[in-house]
C-alpha cells in the first residue's frame, strides 16, 4: 500500500462551536477582515457569535459583506483592497462555499501582489492566517486547497489551488444550516455527494481517501429520503455537515472529474447552481466508468445501499426533479470548454470530447 494524505487544518466541530472556541480564534491576529455573503450569515446567528467571540478576544473586525454565488476576481480583489486598506491581518470566512473561497483567495492577496490576469497562473504561497464557519453543507472548501473563482476570460470557473490555501481552522456548528431552504440544502448536499463519489472514481483515489469518501457516501445516501421529503432533524443536518466535510478532505488528495468541469459550463452559461449541476451528469458519468472499471463503483453502490446504479440514478433524481431544456449547440460548446480542464486527468476512466458531449446528451435526455 501506498498513500499521502495531508489536511493542514484545525477542524473542530461541536454544537455552539464557535463560542467554545475563541481561544482558537485568539492567535490569529488583532483586527479580522469577515468575508461573507449579503445575507444568510446575518440571519442564521453565525455572524453574531462570531462578533460575540471577537469582541470577548478583544479582537476588532471590518466586514466584506459582498461575496455573491460562484465569487469573481474583481469581488476577490474588492476584498483584498479592504484587507490591506482596513490592516485587517487575519480572515474569518463565514458562509456557503463562495465566501469561503473568497476568503481564501483575498486572504493569499492581501499578502501577495499578483495582477489580476495572471490570478489563475498558480504559485501561491503567503496568506493572511485563515478561519472558515461553512454554513452549508456542499463544499467542503473548509478543508480544501482550492478557491474556484468565475473566469470570464475562459468562460467557466477556475480553480485556485496551492497547499497555502488550505484554512488553519475550521468551525463547524450545524445549527447555522437550520436556515437552509430546501433547495440550497438539496444542491449543496448533491454537491458534496458528487465530490465523494468522484474522488472514489479518481485515478488519484487512495486508501485513506476512499474510506473517508465510502463513509460520506453511505452517510449522504441514507439522508437523501429525508431532503427529498423535506423532514431533517438536527441530526441529519449535522450529519450532513460531517459529509461534506469528509467530502473536502476527499477532494483535496483526489480532485474532482468530469462531472465538476462539465458542471462548469453549466453554472457559467446557464445559471444552474453548482452542486445541482454536478447531480444532472453524475449519473451518467458514473455509468460510463463502470463500463470499464466495474470495481471502482461496486464499492459506492455498496455504501449507498442501491443494488444498481439505475438505483443510484434514482435516489439523485428523487432530489433533481425536471431538468432544464438544453440545445445540442449548447452542448457541443460546453464538451469543447470541458475538454479542456485540469480535472478531466483525474478521471479513472478519461472520457474524449466526443464522450462528454455524449455524456452531456444523455444527462438531459436529447
Ligand atoms: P454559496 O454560493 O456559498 O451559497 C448559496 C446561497 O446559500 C447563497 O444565497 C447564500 O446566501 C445561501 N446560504 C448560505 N448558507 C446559508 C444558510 N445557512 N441559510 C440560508 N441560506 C444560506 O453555496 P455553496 O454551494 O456552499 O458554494 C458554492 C461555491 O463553492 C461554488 O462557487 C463552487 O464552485 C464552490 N466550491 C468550492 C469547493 C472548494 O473545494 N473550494 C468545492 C466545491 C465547490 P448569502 O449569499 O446571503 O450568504
Ligand atoms: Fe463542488
């Protein structure tokens, strides 16, 4: 056997986690720069408790409180400029994984002069120290090395990814997700179902990985009934929380595949959610590896609990509901973009471009 396996990151999760832990959040500096979204963090008691602690540190804060969905360079760079206006010298991320990736990018920023044309050019290495709270339970970006921002250049979303990205402390509390609606949860939940069950189908999957992917993927799969029905306890939702979680910790050893790059397009082009647009195709894409690589998905179907991935397919779609309308021009830009991107190495079995537009048809039916 062989493996590596590295999370740099402090994680801890409890109930009322944050408010345990302000002697975690002490050390981190004097004045925190709070990257958040518009909204949610002001309404579900995780900016609140996070003030309480700061102000109990005698820690001072300025508030970046403009991350939007699927964070842009020119809003990372909005928040860099406050970081260093404001002398901000550490970062707490509250939020969904869009702040959290914004944190993590204006975090490397404030330390690093870096033009905003060669932002995806790679070789990151200093950042403000870095806290994340995620308040939904998708990303996993609390324990990942990447921050993926939209690239209107490329006309899709790009990865950020470097060692010096991975936060030092993560806080998880899932009471903050009690305010999730019923879609945010959905997408983000098939978000992180997605990123356990490609990074088993990675070629970068290793022993540690795949035990920590097979355990959310089971976790996820016996959830899935309760979001389709709308009827989570707290338990669930922490539950969940732990998921995505594992799902980051998956992800950092194994990247994502197919599934997140054709994703892409469909955020950038059609505005659908990133872990909804992950659900539409991995179906799919699970099928065209088992084709050739059986053993690689008996374990996943396994831990699900489904006899077959038609059963797979529709537990997902249990969640999905109608899929969007989309043309075969349409499809045939988004395999030429998906073609292109760095996860596509990562998948066990590599799909062609003919393949992704294959995959792209038989996902929505045309
Ligand atoms: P998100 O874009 O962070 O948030 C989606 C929506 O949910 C926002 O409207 C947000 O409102 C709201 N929201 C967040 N927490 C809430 C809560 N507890 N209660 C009610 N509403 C809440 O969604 P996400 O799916 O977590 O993150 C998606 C982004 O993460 C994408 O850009 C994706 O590419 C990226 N991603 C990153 C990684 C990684 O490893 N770094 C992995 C996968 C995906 P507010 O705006 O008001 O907060
Ligand atoms: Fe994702």
């Amino acid at each position: 056997m062989k493996f590596n396996f590295h999370i740099p990151t402090k994680i801890v999760m409890d109930d009322g986690c944050v408010a345990k832990n302000a002697d975690l959040l002490a050390p981190m500096g004097k004045r925190a720069l709070i990257v958040t979204g518009t909204h949610s963090a002001k309404a579900n008691g995780s900016l609140d408790d996070l003030l309480n602690v700061l102000s109990s540190n005698g820690q001072s804060y300025v508030l970046f409180d403009k991350v939007m969905a699927n964070p842009t360079v020119d809003c990372v760079y909005e928040g860099a400029e406050m970081a260093k206006r404001e002398k901000a010298d550490f970062t707490v991320a509250v939020g969904g994984g869009s702040p959290m990736d914004a944190a993590k990018a204006i975090a490397m920023l404030a330390c690093e002069d870096i033009p905003k044309d060669k932002i995806f050019a790679g070789g990151y290495s200093k950042r403000l120290p870095l806290c994340c709270i995620p308040t939904t339970a998708g990303t996993g970006s609390e324990t990942t090395q990447y921050a993926i921002l939209t690239n209107h250049a490329a006309q899709t979303k790009t990865s950020l990814a470097s060692p010096a990205l991975f936060p030092d402390l993560a806080l998880l509390d899932s009471k903050y997700l009690r305010s999730l609606s019923k879609d945010t949860m959905t997408n983000t939940v098939i978000d992180s179902f997605s990123h356990s069950v490609e990074g088993f189908i990675s070629n970068r999957a290793n022993a540690v990985s795949d035990t920590l992917a097979l355990e959310a993927i089971k976790v996820i799969a016996g959830i899935i009934p309760a979001i389709a029905e709308w009827r989570l306890t707290d338990d669930d939702r922490a539950e969940l929380l732990y998921a995505s979680t594992l799902g980051g910790m998956v992800i950092a050893h194994t990247g994502t595949t197919a599934v997140h790059s054709m994703g892409y397009s469909l955020t950038y082009f059609k505005n659908i959610d990133h872990g909804r647009a992950n659900g539409l195709l991995l179906t799919e894409f699970l099928k065209f590896t088992e084709k050739k690589r059986p053993d690689r998905v008996a374990p996943i179907l396994k831990a699900a609990g489904y006899v077959s991935s038609d059963e797979f397919g529709k537990a997902l779609d249990s969640l999905l509901g109608k899929r969007e309308e989309i043309t075969a021009q349409e499809i045939a830009r988004y395999s030429s973009i998906a073609i292109k991107a760095k996860n596509i190495a990562n998948c066990t079995v590599a799909p062609s471009e003919e393949d992704i537009d294959k995959l792209y048809r038989l996902s929505f039916g045309i």
